[in-house]
C-alpha cells in the first residue's frame, strides 16, 4: 500500500506512525497508525506553511484528539 507513496510522503509517513505510537499509548494497533498515516501522508499539502510549522506531533495529537483518544 505505501508503495505509491513519493520519498517525502514515506518520510511523513513514518514520522506520523512514530509520533502516534507515542501519543497513543498503544490504544490502537500499528496496523490501524500505519494505515492513517499513510492517508494523511498522501493528503498532507506539504506547501502548507501553517501546517509544517505545527509539525508532526502536533498533527498526530490532532488525529488523535478527532479519533477520540
């Protein structure tokens, strides 16, 4: 699946796993960070100053606070 991902989505892609596997607190499994990490890696606008300042563990605390978490 993460193989239609360009160089700097793998990077994000992995950075956001990382960063929620910590935040988590192993409340969902990896599969489950893998695969929305790999749809917001795909999504992310990388052009987005605002977003890019905020970073990835900001961005991962979001998904997580959406998810409920």
């Amino acid at each position: 699946m993460s193989s239609t991902l360009s160089k700097e989505q793998l990077i994000i892609k992995d950075s956001l796993v990382k960063a929620l596997i910590q935040f988590s607190n192993n409340q969902l499994s990896i599969d489950i960070l893998e695969e929305i990490a790999i749809k917001v890696a795909r999504d992310i606008n990388v052009q987005n100053k605002v977003l890019m300042h905020k970073g990835i563990n900001w961005l991962a605390k979001d998904i997580l606070n959406y998810l409920k978490l």
